[in-house]
C-alpha cells in the first residue's frame, strides 16, 4: 500500500496563480506521454507516486489524452484508486476539452455542446465529482468566446469545476476571454501556453496580458519535449520520444537542428552547477511569470532530476544574455 511521505512539502516551492487563492508547486506532472493504455502502466503510476512524494501536487490531463484517447484519464483514475485517494484534497487535478475526440459535430471545438458533454465524460474516466482546473483547449474560430466562456462558467456554477483556464490562446483572445469571464465572476485563473528556450513566443505579447489580467501561467513542454534535456547529447536513443512510433510531434530532424544550440546551452548549464534540463525549468520561473513548469516524464528518474532545478532559480544578467546568445544564433 503506498503511504506518501511525510517530509513531502518540505522542499517544493508552491505559486499563486495569479491573483486567486490557489497554489500550483513549481513544476507539474503532465500525462499526455506516458500514461496511455499503449504504456506501461506500473511506469506512470511509479512517476505519480514519486511525484507527489517530491510535492508536486498537480497532475494535468485532457480527454484526448492517451493513445487511445481517454486512456489517460482512466489510468490517471486506477492510479488514484490505488494509492492518491486519499490524498484527494491534496491535489490539483486538471483536464481539457478542444481537440478532436468523438465523431460528428460536437466532439471538437469550443461548443457548449461540446465542452460540458466532454467534462461529464472526463469525470466518469476519471472517477471524480469534479476537477480542479477545466480548460478549453485551444481557440475555436468557429465558437464565440462567449459561447465557451459561456459553457466554462456553468460548469462551474455545476461544481464540476473549481476554476477555469484556456491553453493556446493568442495575446488577444486571452485578453477578449477574460473581460468576458471578470463579467460573469468566473474563476478564470490560468493560461496553459507553451514555453521553453527554444519557444518564446509568450514573450511577444501574451506575458502583458497575464500580468495585466493578473492570470497565472503553466508552461507546458518546458524541455521541448526533451530537446533541452541531456537526452540527445549523444545520438537517439532507442526508448526516446523523437524514436517514437506513436504520437509523432518530435522528429529526429528537431534533434539535428537544435543539437548545436543543445551542446552551447549545456556548457552554461554546466557553469551553472547545473543540469541542462534543470536550468531550462529554472530559467521558465526566472520572472516570477509562469506559476508551474508542466513536466512530462518517461522514468521517475526524470522527475528527481528535473525537481532539482529548484536548488537554482537565480540568473546573473550575463547568465541570461549568455544564453540569449545562444537563442538567437
Ligand atoms: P517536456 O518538454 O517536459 O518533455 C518531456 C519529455 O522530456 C519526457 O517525456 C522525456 O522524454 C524528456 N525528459 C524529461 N525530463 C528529462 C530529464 N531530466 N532528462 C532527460 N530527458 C528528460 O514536456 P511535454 O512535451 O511532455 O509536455 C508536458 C505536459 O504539458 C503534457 O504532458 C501535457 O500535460 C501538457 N501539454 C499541453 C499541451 C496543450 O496544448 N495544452 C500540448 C502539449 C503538452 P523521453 O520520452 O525521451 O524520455
């Protein structure tokens, strides 16, 4: 029977999102890789257990999560089944609707239809009478904010959601949503864009508004999917995401283009007294912006190592520029 440690919140550092009265730790457990019916499931529920033993107490999922699809949140349900029950209070669990995951019209999208159907869907895989944090996936051109601001806030109203966050929204739809939401009252809180050194875009307008809309942020594939990690420093390996045969969004090509920048970054990672991986989750929370860095991991030893990236969150300015340079080389 698993028992989580006792010493479990001793070294992680917890953020408030924004300006609401949750708390996200620093780095997060995303089970989009890894926790599918196609994985080892004794893996996933080994990285989860690990997990909360070392803080994290937020786990991220979607509907479509897997393969196959739903898969995810089912395994997500045997693992708190097992051993995180009783610890339920103790966690942020979170899930998304937005991408393709029922045919016909109303399986996709930013839809009423779509998002309140999905989420009842989730919690029956999931086993829950709520979650934490219900996001709408990405921007529907085909929906009214409105509508699935609309669809967002009911469900809240309903209890089957705590708060409320977007993901992939522009600077501006993010903007547009949240004047909608602060009319409504909804616990609107979080954004969940994508973020790494070798992904700034927040950088270009979407960071104002968080801090404008005093939003919180998770910043999801923080290693670019383990580009930014030691992972390729030295070929491919046989059991790596970019050798994958499913769920193909790293591509050995990525590696070759980056593997130059990977070495420059590892070398001040180095001087640094740390690891590559640890210093690009450090380097995420370095403005005090991003509330979590949303970790995938393959093996709990990822997850020991890159919690270590909170022994070191300070950058010298030349730390930072010296890295820019690399960036922008
Ligand atoms: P990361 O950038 O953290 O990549 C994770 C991968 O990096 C691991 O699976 C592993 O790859 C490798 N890795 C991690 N730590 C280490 C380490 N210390 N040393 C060496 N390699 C390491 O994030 P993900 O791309 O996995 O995304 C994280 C989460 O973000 C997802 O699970 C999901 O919850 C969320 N997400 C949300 C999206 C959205 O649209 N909202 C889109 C994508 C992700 P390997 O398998 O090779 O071991």
């Amino acid at each position: 029977m698993y028992i989580a440690k006792e010493d479990r919140y001793e070294k992680m550092i917890y953020n408030r999102v924004g300006n609401s009265g949750l708390k996200l730790s620093a780095l997060s457990i995303g089970m989009w890789y890894n926790f599918g019916g196609i994985d080892v499931y004794e893996n996933g529920r080994a990285i989860a257990t690990r997990a909360f033993d070392l803080g994290i107490t937020h786990f991220d999922l979607a509907n479509n999560y897997g393969p196959p699809a739903g898969s995810a949140e089912m395994n997500f349900a045997r693992i708190l089944q097992q051993d995180l029950k009783p610890y339920r209070d103790e966690l942020v669990i979170s899930t998304k609707a937005g991408h393709y995951m029922w045919p016909g019209p109303y399986g996709d999208g930013g839809s009423k239809k779509y998002l309140v159907s999905s989420l009842d869907q989730s919690l029956k895989r999931l086993g829950l009478d709520y979650v934490d944090i219900y996001y709408h996936h990405r921007p529907d051109e085909n929906t009214p904010l409105e509508e699935t601001a609309e669809a967002l806030d009911l469900l809240v109203r309903q209890g089957k959601a705590l708060y409320v966050g977007v993901s992939n929204y522009t600077p501006e739809q993010t903007r547009q949503i949240a004047d909608i939401f602060e009319a409504k009252n909804t616990p609107f809180i979080i954004h969940q864009p994508s973020y790494s050194m070798f992904n700034r875009w927040i950088e270009d307008g979407l960071k104002d508004v968080l801090v404008e809309k005093q939003l919180g942020a998770i910043a999801y594939s923080p290693l670019a999917q383990g580009l930014l990690t030691d992972r390729y420093l030295n070929g491919i390996p046989e059991d790596s995401r970019a050798n994958r045969k499913t769920g193909l969004w790293l591509h050995k090509e990525n590696v070759d283009e980056t593997i130059e920048k990977v070495n420059a970054l590892n070398l001040i990672a180095k001087e640094r007294g740390q690891t590559l991986a640890e210093m690009a989750v450090a380097w995420i929370l370095r403005d005090g912006i991003v509330t979590s860095v949303l970790i995938g991991a393959s093996k709990v030893s990822q997850v020991e190592a890159n919690v270590k990236a909170l022994d070191n969150l300070t950058f010298s300015a030349d730390e930072l520029a010296a890295i820019d340079k690399v960036l922008k080389g």
